[in-house]
C-alpha cells in the first residue's frame, strides 16, 4: 500500500498534504511551548493568535467584506438547520425552501419543527436530478434557503437564483471555497467543515451584520448567532483542532491561486471525470441533468450493480477509496473536492476506461 492513496469520498475528504505534514510536524511540541496546542488553554495567547489568523484567512481567501462576520460554531452542518430558525423564523414570520436533495430536505423539516417554512420548490418529481428553476420568491420572506451543491445526486447551483430583495441563506458545506461568491446576495452562509476546509466537526458560518442584527435572544445561549459573534466565536471552549486545521488548509488555498485557483481546478477536474464518462456512454451513464452537474461529487453508473461492486472494489485495491454511491441510491460517486490533486482525476478516468475494456457489459 503506498504512503497516500486518492480519496474520493464525500467526507470527511481529502485534505492538502502540505498542511497534513505541518500538523504532524507540529502536533507535539507546538512552537517549542512544550505541549500540543490542543492542551493550552484557548484564552491564552498562543491559541488566540491561531484563532483570529484563521478568521482573518477567512476573510481574506473569501474577499468578504467588512459586512459580514466569521463564526466557528461546534458541531456540523446539521446544527444549523435548527439555529438558523430558531434565530430568524419568528412567529408572524415565514421562510421559503428550495429543495434540491437529502440535505435541503432535512433543513427543511428540521425548519418546519420551529416555524413556518414554506416549500416553493423541489427537484423530487425527477429524482432531485435537475435544480429548480421555475420558482419566484415572496418578498415578504424573512430569508431564502438553497444548499449550492448536493453530494448525494451530485448537482450544483452554478448560479444564485433572484430573489426579490429576499437575503439568501446557503448551506455551502460541499463547495465550500471552490469559487468566488457574490456576498451582497448572502445574508448567511454555512456549512460543516469537513469537505473543503478541514477535519468534520465544526461548521464556519459568514453571516451579514444587518442579518445578525435581527437573530432572536431569546433562545438557549450556544444556539445564538449574536453571542458567539459578540465573543468572536469564543463564548465557549471552541474546537480548536478543526480551527488549527481550517487555517493551515487556508493557507494551502491562499498559497495556490486562491479562489481563482481553486475555481478553475474544479474544472479541470470534472471535465476530466465527465468526459471519460460521457465518451463512453455506452457504458457509463450520469443521471444528472448535464447543466446542473456538480464540479464536486460525480455520480455515475455501470451497466450492472455487480460491475460497480467490482469497480469499486478494483478501484480501492489500485489506490482509490471512497468510490461507491451513497446508500440512498448506489451507484458510484467520486467526490473531487479543492485538495484532489489533478493526476487523481486523471488516474481516476484512465481506470475508468480500462475497466471498462476489461469488463464489457
């Protein structure tokens, strides 16, 4: 088995080697303070410097404005879909949904638990395969939510939809930093970490500052937007070693091209995967509506569920893991998030034409 293989699962992903080796390198004895920086304290002042540097990086790798604030919350995506309402879905308020798979299905229900939520779209009808589009927004909604990219069926929104003035709340956990973003479009942005920017268990928030202005009070502490950005997301013990983690894979990111960088590495990327694809569509098939395909997850089908087991399988033995669809609809997927060096794409899609050579349907 070599030293590294390419992983391609959905998440936790593949994370830069370069930031992998400098927490090794660092893990014990951080800055020669004779202990872990996940033993010291976070009020002192060698974690403090870590802290604020990686918000910065935020910032900065993001080109977000002085609008909008950085917010490290414990805990992944899925704590969101219930602080989100509880903060900003007000009796005598609603939101609106726009459901594009398991994920905004789930903010969804989650929502409709605390207020009302209101679906104005769904892509179920065609098995969530395409993203809505035929919708209008109600300008009295307190907030329009939309996930940007869906890992399960493997589509994305490649461009934010008008809302009628409405602010845009966006679960980005699976393209999370792959491209630029228009923030005067988004009133909050979320999502867990554990795709583009670090190890799972902590979700980075940006949320707009005249949104926050308007995060209710009255809810339990840790589920409020206005404490955690009073404390610069320090009003508890934060999770240090997934913030430790997002600033050194930031740094990666800054170090290779920036948004800009990342953005078009996406593309080269899945152009290489889909084109393996669809150059033999013969024999592999990706159900996603072509517009709508996701840059991040891409799924696919053989002839047979047994031709994919073995796919899989050969796949993992030639040093690529993470390859089998999810649960909910088999299939194979392969999830080609910022830090996919581009030879894991080419080795992924010469496999792929080889396999099929060797197993005709």
């Amino acid at each position: 088995m070599p030293e590294r293989i390419y992983n391609f699962a959905a998440g936790p992903c593949t994370l830069p080697l370069e930031a992998l080796k400098k927490a090794q390198a660092e893990f014990v004895n951080f800055e020669n303070a004779g202990m872990s920086l996940f033993e010291m304290s976070h009020r002192g002042k060698i974690y403090d410097k870590v802290h604020m540097d990686c918000m910065q990086l935020v910032r900065d790798v993001y080109e977000l404005p002085e609008t909008h604030k950085v917010l490290f919350i414990g805990g992944g995506a899925t704590l969101q879909f219930t602080m989100i309402p509880m903060n900003f879905l007000a009796p005598g308020s609603f939101a609106e949904y726009i459901n594009t798979g398991t994920w905004a299905t789930k903010a969804y229900n989650d929502a409709k638990l605390i207020g009302d939520a209101r679906e104005i779209a769904t892509g179920k009808p065609n098995e969530f395969m395409t993203i809505p589009k035929d919708f209008k927004v109600d300008p009295k909604a307190a907030y329009l939510h939309l996930t940007t990219n869906n890992t399960i069926k493997g589509t994305e929104l490649h461009k934010l939809p008008e809302t009628n003035g409405v602010p845009i709340f966006a679960d980005m956990s699976s393209d999370f930093m792959s491209r630029k973003v228009d923030w005067s479009r988004i009133g909050l942005a979320y999502g867990g970490i554990q795709k583009n920017l670090g190890p799972a268990g902590m979700s980075l928030v940006i949320i707009r500052n005249d949104i926050l202005e308007k995060a209710r009070t009255d809810i339990p502490s840790y589920l409020r937007y206005d404490l955690h950005a009073s404390k610069d997301s320090m009003y508890n013990t934060p999770p240090m070693f997934q913030i430790y983690m997002m600033k050194l894979v930031l740094e990666w990111v800054r170090d290779n091209g920036g948004l800009e960088g990342m953005d078009k590495r996406a593309d080269e990327r899945s152009n290489i995967v889909y084109k393996a694809i669809d150059d033999n569509s013969t024999y592999f098939r990706c159900p996603v509506n072509r517009e709508d395909r996701s840059r991040m997850n891409v799924c696919f089908r053989l002839p047979s569920e047994e031709l994919e087991a073995k796919f899989v399988a050969e796949a993992l033995a030639a040093g690529m893991n993470g390859l089998k669809g999810h649960r909910s609809v088999g299939g194979c997927r392969s999830s080609l998030y910022n830090a996919m060096p581009i030879e894991g794409a080419e080795t992924l899609a010469a496999f792929m034409v080889d396999f099929m050579k060797k197993n005709p349907a």
